[in-house]
C-alpha cells in the first residue's frame, strides 16, 4: 500500500475525529502507553503554534496519521541538546489502522516528513518506547540515530535524532 493511494487531509483537522482514531488505534495495541495522547485543547494549541496533523483516508476511514510539532528551548533542555530549537522539528505520534498494519505505512510517513521538514529544518527528533522494536526499526532505516534515554510522563523513551 502506498501513502500517495490514499486521500491525505492536512488542512481544517477534525481533532474530535483525530483523537477517536487515536483511541481505536490504541485500543488495538498490546502496549497503550506507547502512543502518546494529548488532549483536544492541547492539539488546538499545538496546531495553533505551528504543529501539523497529515490524515490518510481509504474510503472516508482513516487509516494512518502523522503529526510534527516545532521544538522549543524547555525540549532542547529536557534532552540535553544543546541545538537551536528554531532548527529542530519534533515528529509527534504516528499511528496506523490496525489493519493496515505491516503495509510500510510508518516508514513511507517518515519519509513524507523527512521531505516535508528538510526545507525548513535542520533535525528531526522523536521519542519511542525502548520495547517498540518496529518503530525503532524504521527510524534506524531512517537514518535516526540513538542519542539517549529519558524517563517521560509516559514512561522511559529512547531519544533519537535525525540530522537531515
């Protein structure tokens, strides 16, 4: 399956829409806390400070999202980077249809975003559970590169950065 098949919506996000496909995805995983789960007035903020949300339909059912959110000062500091944040892009969560698991789909979304981000940015980073071996395995094919790890909210996260 190709990302460029499907019907991509990235403009106007329904965001009561973009969190009830996020609870389904979550509700179908092994492992819930691995997805992260801001809230609608957290995703109204972040959209409006430059966050962006790319939906991909097959037949008006979403099937796979991805999410990018500009970096700050209080992120370079939480991962001891010492970067300018105006350079350094954050993917967000990315989430798939759990049956269009195994189609490549994350991996194709990284790489819409990698040429998405490059114009504007310097790095790319993101955080992952340490036990989520198929994420970490795309962000390595990715050319990602493990910088750390860091207890978070959610648990401990294996820090990666991107150097485009």
């Amino acid at each position: 399956m190709k990302l460029e098949e499907l019907k991509c919506i990235s403009e106007n996000i329904d965001i009561e829409e973009y969190i009830k496909f996020r609870e389904q995805v979550k509700m179908a995983m092994i492992e819930k806390d691995w997805l992260g789960d801001f809230t609608k007035e957290e995703l109204e903020q972040l959209l409006q400070n430059g966050s962006k949300i790319w939906i991909y339909y097959k037949e008006e059912k979403p099937i796979c999202s991805m999410m990018i959110i500009p970096s700050t000062k209080k992120n370079m500091d939480k991962f001891d980077l010492s970067l300018d944040f105006h350079q350094v892009i954050d993917y967000g969560p990315m989430m798939v249809n759990k049956n269009y698991v195994g189609n490549g789909l994350q991996y194709q979304m990284l790489k819409m975003l990698d040429n998405y981000c490059s114009k504007k940015y310097s790095y790319a980073l993101t955080t992952i559970h340490p036990d989520n071996n198929y994420s970490i395995n795309n962000l390595i094919k990715d050319d990602f590169k493990l910088i750390g790890q860091k207890e978070l909210k959610r648990g401990m996260r294996n820090i990666y950065l991107k150097k485009y």
